[in-house]
C-alpha cells in the first residue's frame, strides 16, 4: 500500500540507443574472448553532471571500456571500483560528489557541481538473464521499452537486484519473476512508464528496506531515411552512424542505392516513389529528408509522406521556391495541407549555420532533426537561463 507521495516537478529526458549498442557489440566480442566484465550505471543524479541518468559504460578485466558515465573525469576511478565488483562478483553503488571542493578524496579531477550515484553491477555470460541481455532484449526489435534499476541510497552496501526488469509493450523480462519478487506495484509503474513515455525515480520499501528504482523510459534510436543517393548523401549518411541513428538510403536508380556506395547504411531501398513508405516502417522516431536532385521524384514521395501523421520531420533539400512549388502542386491536386502538415516540413532543410559544403550542409541538417526531435530551442547554450538538464523525478514511497 502506498504509505506516502512525494512529487516534484521534471521533464522528460530523451534517451540514446547508440551506446547500448556500443555496449551490446562490445560484450559480444568479450564473452566470446571469455573476459570478465561489469557494467556500471548512472542511476541518480542531484545538481549538475556531464552525464545524466542512463548513461553507461562496459568494463572488462583487462580495462577496455565502453561507452561513457562522466566527460572523463570519472572513468579512472570507475575503472577500479568496476575491478573490484568483477573480483567480487557483487553489485557496489558508488557516489562521487563533486560539489565536495575537495577532490582529492576520491583521487580524481571533478568539474561539474553535483552528486552522481554509480551502480556497479557483475556481467557473467553464463546467466540466462543479466542486465546487458536485457539491453539486447530492448534493441532486438524496434520498439519502445522500460529499464528498471533497484539500488539503495539509504544502504549504499545493500545487496540489491540492480538492472532487472524489463518491460516492453509485448511482453516482461526479468531476473526473476517480476510479480513475485517485485511486487505488481513496481510492475505497474513501469507500465505506467511506457504508457506516459517517461522515466523516473520512485522509492519502495522491500520489507525492512527502503530500495530506490530507476524506472528508464528508453526510445528506439532516430531512423533517417535519405531520399536520394548522390554523393552529397554520404556526409549525412556518415553523421547519422556516428549519432546511432539507423539509416536508410532511398532511390530510383540501382547505380547509385547500393552497399557499395553505402556500406554503412542500414538499408538501402531501390525504388519508385509510391514503392518506398511499403518497405519502411514509420513511427515517431522516423525523419525523411528529399534529396533526390529529382523534382518529380521529391514531389511524389512528398505526397505519400504528408499522409503519415506520426513524422514530425521531413525536410527538403533546395530553395524554398522549390517547396512552395510542390505544396501549390499538391494543393491543385486537392492535397490541403493542415497546419499541422506544413509545420512538419521543413525546407531549405538545416539550420542556419551558413553551411556551403556537402559535410556542412549535412550538419545543419543533423542538427535541425535533433532539434525537432528534442523540442528545443536551438539556441547557444551560453543564452540558456534555466539548467541545461531537466531530468524528471518522481518519488513514490510503496510498501510491498
């Protein structure tokens, strides 16, 4: 029963697939090697930090390291709070507070002015389920999912569960029954959580024990369909894998969509236009950008695109007299765009950055997606009054 409720204010933080798979490929090649691993977690952080909640970072026996939980400042140490877990073969939360001036307590360089709680959790292969087959569980298919991460702020030497639940909108995966090892309560709220597309942090009391629960609302990563494979392409095409982004290369002519030209993208659809929205799945992580170079082509992929409700991106390579172009072409075709429609589109494409080169054409235009996507500003960060980070809380304190 619920014995009481705590509420404050948060937004949603948006999360980034790339480094879970990072992590997922890097795990692949040390278990395979038979390395030792541990897998550390940011599960909480109070005032400022470089990474927020979510981040984490792959640690094997021999010190290779992957992904990220600091802007380096706390990878050294991590390192050997992560050795250690392996020896021990027992998750470790670890805080390092680097509001504290004194940074030589915990022997490395701190920047940031806040407190980050570390879970550091063992990662033997032999299990059936562990926290990264979880991860691999979450981006086996396309789809949205909730991460749940039990540790203990009150007895940061508690032996707790860490990453065990999973929740998906098919299905539940946990280290143990999730029901009768957690409670419907923690079950419910994860639901909630996928339901709402939001993460939080929620406390429950496990018997005796006050446990803290990260509950991660984790999206799949953007999908960028290029219409057109020019060379200008390859720039963006590059951009998008360096971000994670899965990439899919759209066009009419089969000399130039192909893995030769393309070995980096995801997929690549060679198609006419009213022949490509059938072998591309869309939600709203998905962002067309038209380059074809083609009018006629751009044009009638434009008017299969403006019937998808869920894209909030397609931009437009070229002139604005372009698109004005085909939007009065469309509209004598009896195709009236709504506000809504139209506020989708975007075009000439990019942000202004004053961009000549096919590379700085496609930066612009990487960013404006992200901007869009992260229903932001855009501005310079030096003209933000409010913190840079919103990260959303939620605590709940639940008898079970």
């Amino acid at each position: 029963m619920r014995s009481a409720i705590l509420r404050e204010n948060l937004s949603e933080k948006e999360q980034i697939m790339k480094e879970i798979l990072d992590i997922i490929a890097a795990y692949t090649i040390a278990s395979r090697e038979g390395k030792r691993m541990a897998l550390a977690t940011v599960v909480h952080v109070e005032g400022s930090s470089y990474r927020r909640p979510g981040a984490r970072m792959l640690v094997t026996d021999d010190g290779m390291l992957t992904g990220a939980i600091s802007g380096g400042c706390l990878e050294g140490d991590a390192l050997r709070k992560a050795l250690l877990v392996i020896n021990q073969q027992q998750n470790k939360l670890v805080t390092y507070d680097t509001s504290d001036e004194d940074d030589a307590k915990f022997g490395v360089q701190l920047g940031c002015n806040g407190i980050v709680h570390i879970l550091f959790e063992p990662i033997n292969p032999e299990q059936d389920i562990h926290p990264v087959t979880l991860l691999q569980e979450l981006s086996a298919k396309r789809q949205e999912g909730v991460l749940v991460t039990l540790f203990s702020l009150s007895q940061p030497q508690l032996t707790v569960p860490g990453t065990c639940l999973l929740v998906l909108p098919d299905t539940a995966v946990s280290e143990h029954i999730a029901a009768a090892q957690y409670g419907q309560e923690l079950l419910a709220d994860a639901n909630h959580a996928l339901l709402t597309k939001k993460s939080f942090i929620s406390d429950y009391l496990f018997g005796e024990h006050l446990l803290t629960a990260f509950v991660e609302f984790i999206r799949p990563p953007v999908s960028l369909v290029i219409a057109g494979a020019g060379n200008d392409a390859f720039p963006l095409a590059g951009i998008a894998r360096i971000l994670g982004w899965h990439t899919t290369i759209v066009d009419g002519r089969a000399t130039h969509a192909n893995l030769q030209r393309f070995p980096n993208a995801d997929k690549v659809i060679v198609a006419k236009p009213d022949g490509v929205l059938a072998q591309v799945s869309i939600d709203d992580q998905t962002v067309f950008v038209l380059m074809t170079h083609n009018y006629n082509y751009d044009l009638a992929l434009l008017k299969q695109l403006v019937k998808q409700d869920q894209l909030c991106y397609i931009g437009s390579l070229g002139p604005k007299k372009k698109l004005e172009r085909m939007i009065t072409e469309l509209g004598e075709e009896g195709i009236i765009l709504s506000i809504a429609q139209l506020s989708s589109i975007f075009g000439p494409v990019g942000l202004d950055l004053a961009a000549e080169t096919a590379e700085e054409i496609a930066l612009s235009i990487a960013a404006e997606i992200k901007k869009v996507l992260s229903r932001t500003s855009g501005y310079s960060l030096r003209d933000k009054q409010e913190p840079i980070h919103k990260h959303p809380r939620e605590r709940n304190i639940i008898d079970l």
